[in-house]
C-alpha cells in the first residue's frame, strides 16, 4: 500500500475501524497527524548489563535465551501469570509476565532476545516483571532512545511508536516551510530531520536540536501571526483622536485616591486615544486591584469628546454591578449610564435599544446582548470588554463593528488572570500591555489554609462561626451532579446533593443557597441576589462565581476538593472574598494522597501573588488549559512551553519580526509558506488573515 500524508491512519496495518476510532480522540486521523503527533517523554533503552552485573535503580536491556518454555498459571479471574527462566553467560534470571498470554506462545528456548526492565533481587535470585522484549538484533523497541506518547484506552505505546515508524519509514515528512535565510540565521536542521530526531532520537544532541526547530518554528508561526493580526489591526481605519482632559476633572468625581498603578495605566490609556492610532489595549490585574477605574477613565475621556462607549461584562449580575458603580462614578458628571441585559421585558429593550441608536444614552453597559444585531449606536468610540478570556476573538469582532468599517471604536479588554509580563507580550501579541501591579487601600488580605477531609467537622465549626458573627460563607463544588462514572468514580463533591445535605443535616438553621452553570439565568442571577442581599448566608455553588459581584460580607470561601482546580481559578475564587472591612478566609478542603498536589495547594495557601501563582500554574498545566485556546482565540502549542523556552521564544520573536519588516504582507514567493502556515494556525479565530 502506498502512504501519503493524506492516507487516513484506518488504512495502515493493525489500525481498522474501531482503533481509527481512538487515534481520532488524540486529533489523529491521517499519516501526517501521526508525525505532528509528538512524544511527551522518552525513555532511553540504550543501557545493556548482564544479568549479574544488572543495577537494581534503573532500567536497562539484557541479552538472555530462554531455557524453557514458559510456564502459565491462573492465578485468580483477571490475573494470569507466564513465567520462564532466561540465563547469560553471568548467570540466570526469571522473567515473569501479569496478563500477557500471548508470551508464552512467543519465546522460544535456546534463541537470544533482548529484555528491558529492572531487575529486582529477592534472597540472591534476580527477576524482572513484564519486561520490554524483542528478538536480539531487532533494535525497534530495545537498544534505542524510545518515544513515550501521550495515549489513549486500547492504544499502546508499542502501537503508537510502530505506525509512526512506517509513516517515516514511508519517506513521508512535512513540506519546509521555514525560508532557508531564518534556518541559516539561527542555526536549525531541516524539518526532515527534526521530524524524524523527535520521535526517534539517535542521541540526546539530536532530540535536542530537533526540539530546539519544532519549538522555534511553533514560536515563530505564533510570533508572525500575532504580529500580522497587530499590523493590520493598526492599518484598519483611524482611530478617532480623543483628547485627554485635565486629570483633575476626572479626580473631582472619586471618593478615594487611585493607586499610582491606577494612575499609570490610565495614563497609558489616554496617550492612546489621544495618538490617532487605533487603541488595542489589555488592562490585566489581580483580583480586586481596581481595573474597572480604568474602564471607567476611559469611558469618560471618550464620553466627553462626545462618542458613545460600551461595557460587556460575562454574566448579567456583573453587567448591573458595573452600571451601578458606573452611574455613581459618572451620572454626577451628566454622562447617561443604561444597563442592556437580556433580562429585560421585550418593552424596555426597545427603549434602551433606541436611546443608544439615537444617541441618548453615552454609555451602555451589558452582556454578549450588546452585540444582538438590534443594537445600533449612534457614534460607538470605545469598547470595554471585562474579564477577557471569558469572551472569544468572535465576540470582541462583533462589538467592535457596531462602530462602523470606517471608524472603528478603541477597544480596551480587561482580564484577571495575572500572567508574566514577557508571557503577556507573546500570548496577547495583538494587544498593548498594561498591568495594574497595586492594590488598592483597605483590600484584606485573605488567609489561605489546607484543611484535610478528616477536619470536615472542625471547619463546618468555624463556617458556623462566621455565620453568628453575621458574615456569609461560599462554598465551591468542582461538579454538579453526582457520577461515579467519571473522573475514575472518585468520590468528587456534587453542588446539588452537597447543598441538600448542608440544609437538611449540617445547616438546618442557616439559610443555604445553591447556584451552578446548568440553571436557568433567572434562577441563577436570584440565587446570586439573595446571597449579595444577604438574604442567603452559605452559597454553595461550582465555578460560576469565580467571575462575581462583590460581597464585603461574605468573608469565608471553602473549595471541596480543591487539588481538582487549577492554581490560577483557586485564586480567582479566593478573590470572592477580602472584600470589606472584615478578616477573611479560604480553606481549601482535600483528600489528595499527590505530595505534587499538596504542594501546589501550600503554594496558594504562602501568597496572594496572582503572577506569581499564575507562573506555578502555567508550569503545571501549559498555555492552553491555562487560557481555554478556543475560547482565546490563541493557537494551542504542541511543543513549545512558553514558560520553559523563554530564549527560543525571543530569538522566534526576533526573526518573524525581521521577516515582516522586509515584507510586511508576506507577499514575496519565499514567504507564502509561511503565511500559509500563520493561517492554519489562526484557523479558530474568524476574520483573521483572511
């Protein structure tokens, strides 16, 4: 059969239809997935000992003949056991195999093969249990730098390594598309190479600089890409020139001092407006660090050069928050605030929809019902989206035409998962960069501690005690409803059966809401009310409050099987509270046997450091857990860490940028290829690079 890189993987030996089936739940479905299909380790089969000399702290290859047939035996239902005795010229070993039947037809007594395993020693006699074997002189699974694949039920590693293998041996590998200058420039072997070294490595040298050009050429799409999307961001349209107004007029409207953070972004915001220039700016800040002020500034620099502007918020509760904050803070100045939800009767929709049309409303604040196509504004000038990674590139496009093809509006998008600042330059590559790094006065540290699920009682003890001091308490669940089916039938905390079990058995007494993603947006935004009108004193509730409303009564959040989190969402909803005046807390509950899990968790409990946690995250779970790719509209990385591959990534960045300076549209021959490539990469973000 001849194999190209289009040959579905179905059509290669000992694949079929039912193992198609699996590949396709690893996003593998042709010979040319198989090869972009990279190992996540390796496991280095090139050590050989003889039986004697065999170390007892790590695996290595022995060269043995069986010098009987193996002996089966079962042991009980679904454990069955071969065994046979092997011996070199040093002396003799028994290899026994668990549930591999299939060995005892396969080995043969008096031919040599290669075993790889460890060798354990029990009164002075050696084994090795359910070695690696092959025949001696094969040298595909033993004496070599073996790939280890990330995998699926029914798919093994032999498999995997195997099809992968007769791809390659195929002579199939990716077309270049890296221009020969950028390869010379900076030292990289062929894709040909790269492709082959990264699943079958001769050496440790020739892994390396296979990963050093698949990581690069990764950075490097990703560096042109964003560039590309920033440039033709800046040549779509002028952006209205909206003059900055004497600081002081805005300062006359605050109750409080903003923080010299506060002060320098807003700072950064007005140069902005006032250049010409299209603003794209991310504003990104830890929790509670007072971003919204600048939402605020900017709307009212905007407002007063006589545009309109508009606030999408993710949900309708923080959409009413911010038009309350936001009448208060601006109405004194005349400038008219109207909340647009899809809460709204039919009736005041139409209202609010027309004042915006014809101009009587300057600033509208709502959620993705602002990009309905029934909203019209009269002069759109700037765009304010709140919590960023909430909302995919799609959405942010929609709101953005309201402005018009012409005159597009300044847009400015806020987000609360602090990342690195070097990291925030690459991954918001499109966007200016401002990081609000102080927080304001008053903000109460939380103390964070690690409770154990044996100490249950004791810190149900202390959620009663917040409640007789009058305060209120959240409770986050990591799932809804109770399945033993998933997450391997652990007994994960279900938020329905939780919050019937706390109302009925522990909190009788109290008044206990519930609140998930799977309920209607009215029972949802009125579970959420009672709990900000303090109606409701213990909120039990799965993620949907990470993104909520300030309460400066709540001052306990208790996250149930916390370890199932990521770092970065555990200090997001640790940001529920420390919101007033008031000491505050967050237990996070667990029943983790991981040392690597408690160790994350004691790292949230030792700082309220959102860029510091932020970096223990990325490390822990890679870029694209870490933002939602889809939902970002950022391209997922196969093998580049952008925590770990700092260097590569500025030497990436260096090249596209010397690339497109000399040919900004990527327009020259040499070049199509790569701008085919930053295509493929954008795929998922619409209107790009079309």
């Amino acid at each position: 059969m001849t194999v190209t890189m289009d040959t579905p993987v179905r059509n290669l030996p000992q694949v079929g239809e039912v193992r198609a089936g699996k590949l396709a739940k690893l996003g593998i479905a042709t010979a040319a997935d198989l090869l972009s299909y990279y190992p996540r380790n390796y496991e280095d089969r090139t050590r050989f000992s003889t039986i004697a000399d065999a170390p007892m702290d790590r695996r290595v290859c022995i060269t043995a003949t069986p010098t009987e047939y193996p002996h089966y035996a079962y042991l009980r239902k679904g454990l069955e056991m071969v065994s046979l005795i092997a011996m070199d010229d040093s002396g003799t070993i028994r290899l026994v195999f668990f549930n591999q039947v299939y060995v005892k037809n396969v080995l043969v007594p008096g031919r040599e093969y290669v075993f790889y395993g460890m060798v354990e020693e029990q009164s002075g006699k050696r084994s090795m249990t359910n070695p690696v074997f092959e025949a001696a002189g094969k040298s595909v699974v033993t004496g070599r730098i073996m790939p280890i694949y990330p995998l699926t039920a029914g798919i093994t590693n032999v498999l995997m390594s195997g099809w992968t293998r007769q791809v390659l041996e195929a002579g199939l590998r990716p077309p270049e598309t890296l221009p020969e200058s950028v390869r010379r420039a900076h030292a990289l072997v062929s894709v040909e190479q790269a492709v082959q070294d990264i699943h079958f490595p001769s050496d440790d040298q020739a892994l390396a600089r296979a990963r050093r050009r698949l990581t690069f050429e990764e950075l490097f799409y990703l560096s042109a890409g964003l560039r590309l999307l920033k440039d033709r961001r800046n040549r779509v349209g002028k952006g209205r020139e909206i003059p900055e107004t004497p600081w002081e007029q805005f300062r006359a409207l605050l109750p409080f001092e903003p923080t010299g953070a506060q002060r320098r972004v807003m700072g950064e915001v007005a140069a902005d407006l006032s250049s010409g220039r299209l603003m794209n700016r991310l504003v990104q800040g830890d929790v509670g660090s007072g971003k919204t002020l600048v939402a605020a500034y900017a709307a009212w620099l905007a407002i007063r050069a006589g545009h309109q502007a508009a606030i999408m918020a993710p949900t309708e509760i923080l959409a009413e928050q911010h038009a309350r904050l936001l009448r208060e803070l601006l109405e004194p100045a005349g400038i008219r605030v109207e909340l647009l939800t899809g809460a709204l009767t039919a009736a005041e929709k139409r209202r609010r929809r027309k004042a915006l049309e014809e101009g009587e409303t300057d600033l509208a604040v709502g959620t993705h019902a602002l990009i309905s196509e029934s909203v019209r504004f009269r002069d759109l000038a700037l765009i304010v989206a709140d919590e960023q990674h909430r909302f995919g590139v799609a959405q942010r496009s929609a709101l953005a035409a309201k402005g018009g093809e012409q005159t597009p509006p300044h847009a400015l998008v806020m987000s609360a998962t602090p990342i690195p600042r070097t990291l925030a330059l690459i991954v918001y590559g499109d966007l200016d960069v401002s990081v609000v790094d102080e927080m304001p006065p008053g903000r109460t540290p939380v103390d964070t501690f690690v409770i154990r699920d044996d100490k249950r009682e004791r810190m149900y003890g202390f959620v009663r005690k917040q409640t007789q001091e009058g305060h209120q308490v959240y409770i986050v669940c990591p799932a809804v409803e109770e399945n033993p089916e998933e997450e391997g039938g652990m007994d994960l905390k279900a938020v329905k059966a939780y919050a019937e079990k706390l109302r009925t058995e522990v909190f009788p007494d109290l008044a206990v809401g519930l609140v998930h993603g799977k309920m209607r947006p009215k029972e949802k935004d009125a579970a959420m009310a009672a709990f900000v009108s303090g109606e409701t004193q213990v909120l039990v509730s799965t993620t949907v409050v990470e993104v909520g409303v300030d309460v400066p009564n709540a001052t306990l959040m208790i996250i149930e099987d916390a370890d199932r989190f990521g770092l970065s969402q555990l200090h997001q909803l640790r940001g529920r509270v420390g919101r007033g005046k008031f000491p505050s807390f967050c237990v996070l509950m667990t029943a983790t046997q991981s040392r690597n899990a408690m160790v994350r968790l004691r790292t949230l409990a030792d700082t309220n450091d959102g860029f510091r946690i932020s970096e223990e995250d990325l490390k822990v779970r890679g870029p694209g857990e870490f933002f939602g790719s889809r939902q970002h509209g950022m391209p997922e990385m196969k093998l580049a860490d952008l925590t770990g591959d700092m260097r590569v990534l500025q030497e990436a960045q260096m090249a596209a940028g010397e690339l497109l300076d000399g040919d900004p549209d990527l327009v020259r021959p040499e070049n199509r290829p790569v701008l085919e490539r930053v295509r493929q990469l954008f795929a998922d973000s619409p209107d790009i690079f079309s």
